[in-house]
C-alpha cells in the first residue's frame, strides 16, 4: 500500500497531502516517545502518535518513515502544520486510539 492509497482509504482524515504520496508504507509503528521513534523508527513506517508538535515532523525525517497518523484526535500545533506544508510531509488524523489506528493500516498490509 502507498501513501495515496492510505489517504484514499477514506479512514483518516487529512490534515497534509506530502510529496511522496507514491512511497510505499512497508510497517507500522506506534510510538510517542520520540526519542524511541528516532532510534527505532522504522524506515517506510505510518507512524501512528498522539504527538502533534513540529519535534514530531524532524523525527519523521530523520528515520524516513513514511507519513504520521495523529490518533485520539491528536491534532498538529499551528508551527507544525506550517513545517509539514513546508515540508511536504503527509499527516493524517483520526479521533481512534493508536493501537486501532495501527491495525487498520497494519491490517491493509495484508
């Protein structure tokens, strides 16, 4: 599944469309330690967090995963949202806890 297709799935709501909608999501990682997702995040990963702030959007950068899915109504700070336009880092959204977030999409995977 790509990006694109995480997006058209109509289950989250879409809070930025990046510019690598076509990267393929390879896992799923929950996590709002952010210093547990910078050392173990998984390279092509939806990372599912309740951490809207624009910390979140380096980390995302720095360990490639694929796009943020903010859980529990989670939304990006005003500063984060800015970065991630800037950025053109996609960000989801749902009001859904982390660990149905997670396997909705883990279960997409097949």
């Amino acid at each position: 599944m790509t990006v694109k297709e995480l997006i058209d799935s109509g289950k989250f709501e879409v809070v930025n469309v990046g510019a690598a909608t076509d990267t393929k999501i390879t896992d799923v990682f929950c996590c709002d330690l952010l210093s547990i997702a910078m050392s173990r995040g998984i390279e092509g990963a939806a990372w599912v967090t309740v951490m809207g702030n624009i910390n979140t959007l380096a980390v995302l950068s720095l360990t490639d995963m694929s796009c943020i899915v903010l859980a529990e109504g989670t939304n990006l700070d005003q500063a984060a949202k800015a970065k991630a336009i800037e950025q053109k880092i996609t960000v989801l959204r749902t009001d859904e806890p982390e660990f149905k977030a997670g396997l909705y999409i883990h279960g997409k995977l097949g």
